[in-house]
C-alpha cells in the first residue's frame, strides 16, 4: 500500500514522536508513506478562524499534490485532518468554489483522492485482522480509555468514517493490538484545545474532567491520535494537577506508538521517553503482564447456567445468536413503545433519563446500540448512555452561550 503522507507542522516539532510512530508502525505494517514535497501548514484554527478562502485554499494544495501524484493522502493530526476533509467536502459540493481554489492555487484539484485519518488506515485499509496476525508484543493486561476528542470524527458530513457520539474504531485497534479499551463517557469531549493556555481557569478543568472521567472508568492510561489533545493531556496533566490540588499520574500514548511496540519496536524507537508523564514504566508493568498471562493456560469456557442450573441442576448452553437477535428487536420495540421508561432502565437520574428519552425518540440507530448493549451489559447500555446525554447536553449549553 503507498500513500501520500502529509506530517503537517506539529508531528515534526510539538507531537515529533507521532511522526516517528506513525512512521514506523507503517513500516511494520507494509505501507509506503510518501511525504508530500513542499507540502504547506494546513492553514488549522487560525486561517479557519480569519478567511474562509484561505482556510480551503491552504488544505487544498496538498490535496491537489496529492492528487496529481495519483495517490490517497494520509493525515495523522485530528487538526489537519478535519481541515483536509472539510476542504475536499466543500470541493466536491460546490463546482463554484472549486473553480475559486483552482484559480487560486493555477492547479487543477478535483477532490477525487480519498483522505485518511490514521485510525481509518489501521482500522479500515490495514485491517484488525491483519494487525492481530503482526503482533509480536502483544499489551495483554493494557486497561486504555481510547480519546477521539472533537475533530477526528465531527462533522459526521465530512469525515463519516465513524460514530461521532460513540466511536469504536481507535477501540478496535487497541483491541487488536492486545490491550482492553474500556466503555468511558469522555472519549468524544473537548479537552478545551487551545483555552489551556488562554484560559487556565477553564482549560484546566476542561482537562480535569478528561482525566479524572478515564480513572473512573478504571483506566490506566489514555490513547489518543491528536497532537494537541496529547499536549493538553500529558504536558499540561502536571499544570492541571497543581492548579486544582489532585494527582492522577496517568500516562498518555499516541496510538500510533502503541501499534509500534506491539509490532516489535521499543518505546524509546517510537518516542515515548519525550512524554511529560511517565510513560515507560506503565509499559514494562503491561510487559510482565503479558509474560505471565502467555505462561497462564487459556481458561475452559463456562456455560452459561440459568438460576435452577445454579441450584444443582444441569448446565445450559449460552443464548443463540437468533436468541440475541430477538432480545434485541424486543428491546428495539420496547424503545418505540415508551422510550422514558426504557431510558429509565438505563439512567438512573430522572433529569438525564429524560434527556435520553428525547434523544432516542425516532432516532432508529441510537435505539439499536442501546438495545444491543442492554442485551449484552446494563453497564455498558449506562455508559453508552450517558455519554449520549453527556454530548447532548454540551451541544446544549454551547448553544444557549452563542
């Protein structure tokens, strides 16, 4: 697989050891990464926020390079890569500015490349089967709270790739790679961006909520696939700990890095003696653990019992798939029937409940995943909830600020 590669500012200055994971575990895994020559900043939050022209104009220069050269484009950065694909959406949409951008740049550029995040690389083009097949490090005993943050998956019109409430795909590759990625209800929350040098006050909390949410969920470090939610996160954890009087300690990895060392590389190949907390000794504790569970035989699978089973009776076989399936349409109707009671079932908080309840009123693929995750755990139906109640009410108050 060759691809342009598209490093932008942060991963060679800031975020120098996603660049070099990123690079790496695309070695490892057979890709060729073609570094875009004279590639150009993307433009970020500072042409987006003073000129709509050169905010697309600047993306779409690379992706014009990109394209002449006949190949799909790479960006790592969640900044770079919301720019690349609203720019390629804003293209592809309007013939009118796309003869603007032309003009601008005296190149054709017809958005005809694909743009890829690194977790649609991994997770879509590589695949999770084809991971799994290369580990040679597996990160058995590895608890991570997978964080998209705000960009990697919103707007759901541009990027498309996942759930922009409940994204699974950084989980997956976790997964993948040996580690458990744990059900959390901030994985999609800002973690206030640039606001922790402009506003300590808030950023700081914004922060706090992150880190303290994944220690709750049991969580012993973060995963993340953005420079600046890594920078907020590991360089500025100390800074929030001292200004708000708490400890947390909680390492933060670059998927990317993760994916590398579980290849075979080691972490100071991919960069991790540069993070602010540390990160190594947490790798060498999963590094054990994975010694002592390959040493462990697997354990026999259970039946399930059912309670005169428990009682001395005889064990019966876990429920079907088409056993499954019919549980889950019975929850999927009982949603349609009364959704306050169902979104009772799952929160406990009469206010939060009823905020579910208006959410789920028509919406055919919330009802689904709620009523799939009930089947399998009420506890991850109540995380999945909660974390569509969270980003609803943040959407809320957002919107009463403007």
């Amino acid at each position: 697989m060759k691809l342009a590669y598209y490093p932008g500012c942060s991963l060679e200055g800031s975020a120098v050891e996603y660049g070099l994971s990123t690079e790496r575990s695309a070695h490892l895994l057979g890709i060729e990464l073609v570094e875009l020559d004279d590639w150009n900043c993307c433009g970020a939050t500072s042409a987006h926020n003073t000129n709509k022209m050169l905010s697309l104009a600047l993306p779409a220069r690379n992706l014009a390079m990109a394209e002449k050269a006949g190949l799909d484009l790479v960006a790592p950065c969640a900044a770079c890569y919301n720019r690349f694909r609203s720019t390629r959406h804003e293209v592809s949409h309007d013939p009118a500015m796309r003869g603007k951008i032309e003009q601008i740049l005296d190149m054709p550029y017809e958005a005809k490349g694909e743009v890829l995040s690194i977790l649609e690389l991994l997770a879509n083009k590589v695949g999770l089967e084809e991971i799994k097949q290369k580990v040679k490090n597996p990160l058995t005993g590895m608890k991570a709270a997978c964080y998209y943050g705000c960009l990697l998956v919103r707007p759901v019109s541009h990027t498309g790739f996942d759930d922009p409430e409940n994204p699974m795909s950084m989980d997956h590759i976790v997964e993948a790679l040996g580690a458990q990625a744990l059900n959390w209800a901030f994985k999609t929350e800002c973690c206030g961006a640039a606001l922790a040098t402009s506003r300590p006050d808030i950023g700081n909390r914004m922060i706090h909520e992150v880190i303290k949410n994944a220690k709750e969920a049991g969580a012993e470090c973060i995963v993340t696939a953005c420079p600046l939610c890594m920078m907020n996160l590991d360089m500025r954890q100390a800074g929030m700990e001292k200004a708000l009087g708490v400890k947390y300690g909680l390492p933060v990895y670059y998927v990317t890095e993760l994916a590398a060392i579980a290849l075979g590389d080691t972490p100071a190949e991919v960069g991790v003696p540069r993070h602010f907390v540390e990160a190594e000794k947490y790798l060498a504790v999963v590094a054990e653990r994975a010694k002592e569970a390959a040493l462990t035989p697997p354990p026999q699978p259970k039946k399930a019992r059912t309670a005169s089973a428990a009682a001395g009776g005889e064990a019966k076989e876990a429920p079907s798939a088409q056993d499954t399936e019919k549980k889950v349409n019975a929850f999927i109707k009982a949603f349609e029937k009364a959704p306050d009671k169902m979104a009772a079932r799952i929160i406990k908080d009469p206010e939060r409940a009823s905020v579910l309840a208006q959410l789920v009123g028509g919406d055919e693929k919330k009802i689904a995943k709620l009523a799939e995750a009930m089947v399998a755990d009420m506890e991850k139906a109540a995380k999945v909830g909660d974390a569509y109640v969270t980003a609803e009410l943040r959407k809320r108050e957002k919107e009463s600020a403007s």
